[in-house]
C-alpha cells in the first residue's frame, strides 16, 4: 500500500466528526464540577482554562470528561493531508500536539495518530514510528490504530511475521462488524489489505484473496486500500488458475 498520500477518507472521517466550535468550552471533573472556559492547552498534565478571572490549570487525572470542538487549526491541518500535503500537515499536526496533546477528547487522540500518518506520508517512516510510540503512551485506548501504522510499516519493510499479530484487534473488530461508524471503517479496510499482504507473502494465497476482498468490497471505506486489494486479487486470480476465496 502506497505510503503517500493518507487515504482521504480516513481524514475526511475526522473532520466530519468535529463538528461546530462551541461557544465555551468545558472542563467536568470526576466530581461533577464543571469549569467553563476556553481550553488554551495542556502543560505539565493539566489542562489550562482560560476564565474572565484569569487562567487555572487541572490535573487530567481529575478530569472525566472534556467538552471542546477541533480548533480551526486541526481541521486545516487534517484538510491539508487530504490534500496531499503531507509535509505542510506535519507542521501543522505537530503544532496542535505541542500544545494539546494529552487532552482527553477525541479530536485530540485523533491529532496525535494523524501526526504519524503524516510522518509516514512524507517518507519519515522513523518519525512515524515515534508518533506511533507517543500515541500509545499518550491514549492508551487508542494502541489498536497506532499498530495500524506500525503494521504499515512493517509491511513496506517487509517485515511480514511482525505486522500479523499487530493486526489481530482490527481484523477481530472487523468479524464483528458490517457497516462500521465513518472513523473506523477506513481502519478496517486497511488492516484486511495488509492482512492480504502477509498472507500473499507466506504463500497462502485463498486467505490472502479474502483479505483482498474484504478489503475492496465489504470495507471499501479507504479509497487507496481498497484499490491496491483489488488489484492484488485480481493478481491472483490471474496467476492462479481456480483459486478461490474459502
């Protein structure tokens, strides 16, 4: 799978699950407080809010929940790698991770696996590996994609035996699913691409071809992925006379 660009429809998913600025942003703490505010970033584990009395910092670890929309700039950033613009969206995306990373909103932890998917559409496959790294420890919850990328880039080295297992939790997800939400379908399609790959590497090519296919026409939601899974099975077809998806 091509490294560059991002598959559009994965950014897409994230931009269209931002949704509208809110007029003020909120901060619940685990005993039902709320403080009201705007959300400047977040410094030594707590989060600033910026009140007409000035600005006060939380502990994350006191937080439940936070109620803030994308800044403008993440959704110029994610619009920028949609575009193919991979180096101007590392810039962008390590901008809005300098200063929010840690957040506990989802828009955040989406900021911080898009910096790696960027890093991997410009050609730093190093960088990407540590954004992957800094993803896991930063959102824990969110190790799945992070091995999405790594798995990536696992692949493109070859390395097939170290992408499998990486894998795994995607494509269990995928049994489970049919019609996935928008921010997780593009997930799924790769990690079937991907999964055909290994597959097609080992020499299991009936397993490899429903990999493929699972990919191209039951999780089509990645418009690259799912292209390249078509043309493998086609491939394979042609180079293997009857073969057949079990």
């Amino acid at each position: 799978m091509k490294a560059s660009p991002l598959p559009a429809l994965l950014v897409l998913a994230c931009l269209a699950t931002t949704g509208p600025a809110a007029a003020q942003d909120a901060v619940i703490l685990k005993n039902g407080t709320a403080r009201e505010g705007k959300i400047t970033g977040v410094s030594g584990g707590n989060v600033r809010v910026q009140t007409p009395n000035g600005t006060t910092g939380t502990p994350i670890s006191e937080i439940r929940e936070i109620r803030m929309a994308a800044p403008p700039e993440f959704d110029a950033a994610a619009s920028q790698l949609a575009a193919g613009d991979a180096p101007g969206a590392v810039a962008a995306l390590t901008a809005v991770n300098e200063k929010f990373s840690g957040l506990p909103a989802a828009w955040a932890e989406r900021a911080a696996a898009l910096l790696g998917d960027a890093k991997l559409a410009a050609g730093d496959k190093e960088g990407a590996a540590a954004a992957y790294d800094t993803l896991t420890k930063t959102y824990p919850q969110a190790t799945a994609l992070a091995n999405l990328g790594r798995a990536r880039l696992a692949v493109d080295a070859g390395k097939f035996a170290e992408a499998a297992p990486l894998l795994s939790p995607l494509l269990a997800s995928s049994d489970r699913v049919v019609f996935p939400p928008p921010a997780e379908g593009p997930a799924l399609c790769q990690a079937n691409y991907l999964m055909g790959r290994v597959e097609e590497a080992s020499g299991d090519y009936p397993s490899a071809l429903t990999s493929y296919l699972k990919a191209a026409a039951l999780f089509p939601f990645d418009q690259n992925a799912a292209s390249d899974a078509q043309k493998r099975a086609d491939a394979l077809r042609a180079e293997h006379a009857g073969l057949i998806a079990p």
